[in-house]
C-alpha cells in the first residue's frame, strides 16, 4: 500500500510509452563506424612530418630514411557515427506509435552508449550527444508533442 499527497498547482510530464519489442536502432550508414586520426589504433591512415613529442615507436624509420627529415605514422581510429532518429523515419506509423517508437530508440541508443540526435515533426531538432540530460531532453521533447498532428 502507498499513498501520496497530490498539489493540484503542480505540473505533470509523462513520457511516451515506450514501443515493446520494436526494431533495432535505424542504420547509421558505412557500416556504422566513421574514422578519425588517432595516435595509436588498428590501420596506418598516413604518414606525417615529425612534430616533437611524437612517441619514437610512431616514427616510420624506413620511411625517414627515404625522405629528408622524419615520418610519424598516424593511425585511424574506428569512432562511432552519430544516429539521427528522424521523425521522417517513422511518419507511415500511426501518431502515437512514431512517438513510442522514437522513444524507444533513444532508450537503446542511451543504453549502449550511442551518441544520438532527434529531430521531431514540430519544435527543433537536438544535436547528437548522449547521457542522462540528453535522453531527458529528447523524451521531454516527444512528451511534449501534441495530442493530434495540426
């Protein structure tokens, strides 16, 4: 048993309902990933002039020698892309179930740690991040949607 008092001044934001057992987080396109310069990683992206403080197992020696001054090595580093859930994505869906289902992406791109954005069919759209603030102010965002579409 529980009981609570009730302050009628008080305002109220319910989230949707989220979409049980909907699909998978939208493509993010090439495969997911996009690839950055990096110090170390898996795959040499090119070789650059020597800048001091590079790290001496960096430096491409065979490549130094051939050339007339030192070559480090920089590296690509796999990074993954930024999902966009885009009320276009879901608009064949019925009102409410678009909303459930955008509110089911942002609860999987918030829990394996994606970084997302969300772009909605009235109000402004909110850049890519991630975190506790974000998906609150994404779910704010679908809670506040109207009832009806104008």
């Amino acid at each position: 048993c529980a009981w609570s008092w009730l302050w009628q001044g008080q305002g109220w934001l319910v989230y949707p309902a989220l979409e049980v057992n909907g699909p998978p987080l939208p493509d993010r396109g090439e495969g997911g990933h996009r690839a950055k310069p990096a110090s170390a990683g898996d795959d040499i992206h090119q070789l650059r002039p020597y800048r001091h403080g590079d790290a001496q197992h960096a430096i491409a020696w065979k490549a130094s020698a051939r050339a007339t001054h030192l070559l480090t090595r920089e590296y690509e580093q796999r990074v993954d892309a930024d999902i966009l859930l885009d009320w276009n994505d879901v608009r064949h869906l019925p009102y409410e179930h678009a909303i459930s289902r955008l509110a089911h992406w942002v609860e999987l791109a918030e829990r394996h740690g994606h970084r997302y954005g969300l772009r909605p069919p009235i109000g402004r759209a909110l850049p890519a991040d991630r975190g506790p603030h974000h998906r609150h102010a994404c779910l704010d965002a679908l809670a506040r949607l109207p009832e009806r579409p104008a």
